[in-house]
C-alpha cells in the first residue's frame, strides 16, 4: 500500500502575524454582533416596543 508523504522539516510559521489570527477574528466577531445589539437597539428606541417585535416578527414569518 502507498505510503503518505511527509516533509522531512514540520513547516513553522515564523512571520510577525503568526498566531494573531485567531485573536484578530475573535476581536472582528465581537466587533461585528456589537453592531448588531447596538443596531437593534437603536431601532427599538426609535421605533418603540410595539413595532419592533411587529418588524421582527414579519421578518420572521417571511423567513420561514
């Protein structure tokens, strides 16, 4: 049977970003859902309680 070929050297990732990616993206999703909240909540201030979950509601039912 073949055998798998593998590098005589593990590759290492020596670069000035290297272990920052995971961090980054954390920090870009936190960013992203703040947004969000900040946007829903904004909406329900400016709108009120009732047709907030009106929106939300009609957007769920146009979902599914």
């Amino acid at each position: 049977m073949a055998q798998p070929v593998r590098p005589a050297h593990p590759l290492q990732d020596n670069s000035s970003t290297a272990g920052r990616t995971p961090s980054v993206l954390l920090l870009a999703g936190t960013g992203v859902g703040g947004l969000v909240v900040i946007g829903a909540l904004a909406l329900w201030f400016h709108y009120g309680t009732q047709v907030f979950f009106e929106m939300i509601r009609t957007g769920f039912f146009a979902c599914f």
